[in-house]
C-alpha cells in the first residue's frame, strides 16, 4: 500500500458540484469532462462523478481534508451551502476534526494535525 490517493463524492449535478467544489476548495480543476471532474489537491485527487440514480450515502466512511484553520474552514463550507455533520472537536493533543455534508449529501471532512508529515 502506497497510501491514499483519491476522495471520490457523487453527484447528481456534475456541473452545480463542480462550482460548488471550485468555491469550496478554492481551485480549478484540472480535468473537466461530462463524466469526471478532477481536481488536484496538493497531490491528492478529489473526483466527482455523476450519479446516474439516487444512491445511499453512508456514514461509514470519513475522508479528512487536511487544512490550516479548522474553524475558518468549516464556517466557509458551511457558508457555501453546506450543512452540519460533525462541528470541530478536539480528538487528542492538537489534533482537530470536523465535517459537514455537501449540497450533494457527501460527508466531508477537515483534520488540523499539526502532527502530520508526508514522507520524503
């Protein structure tokens, strides 16, 4: 294993989600086309696929976006039109969690960890 590559969310709105996802993310992407939207993360993939019909959306699995201020990060999502999944908590030491569903009902979300350092 190599480690986490990609965070896929389905939408239902390809084009809606791709502004969406411009304002929340604060990038172009890099790839646009009518059955996938990439963007490039600092080296991690985020994908948006459409959804051809409704699908259930779980809870059991969370993708952590790694940012800088936690606080001010969850309040622009959610100021985008995104809703309350999990406000910020501490989890341990400086380590800071939070997420938010999208307009698309996909769970996203933020980590501060100070702690973590990509290998070399």
């Amino acid at each position: 294993m190599l480690g986490l590559r990609t965070t896929i969310y389905k939408v239902n709105n390809l084009s809606e989600a791709k502004a969406w996802y411009v304002k929340a993310f604060k990038i172009e992407p890099y790839f646009d086309e009518s059955f996938y939207v990439g963007f490039n993360i600092q080296g991690y993939e985020l994908g948006l696929l459409p959804e051809e019909e409704q699908i259930q959306k779980g809870e059991n699995i969370l993708s952590y976006w790694g940012v800088e201020d936690i606080q001010k990060t969850y309040e622009h999502l959610l100021n985008l039109g995104a809703t309350k999944h999990e406000e910020p908590n501490n989890v341990g030491g400086e380590l800071m969690v939070a997420s938010v569903f999208d307009p698309w009902n996909n769970i996203i979300g933020i980590i501060y960890n100070p702690y973590f350092k990509l290998p070399e």
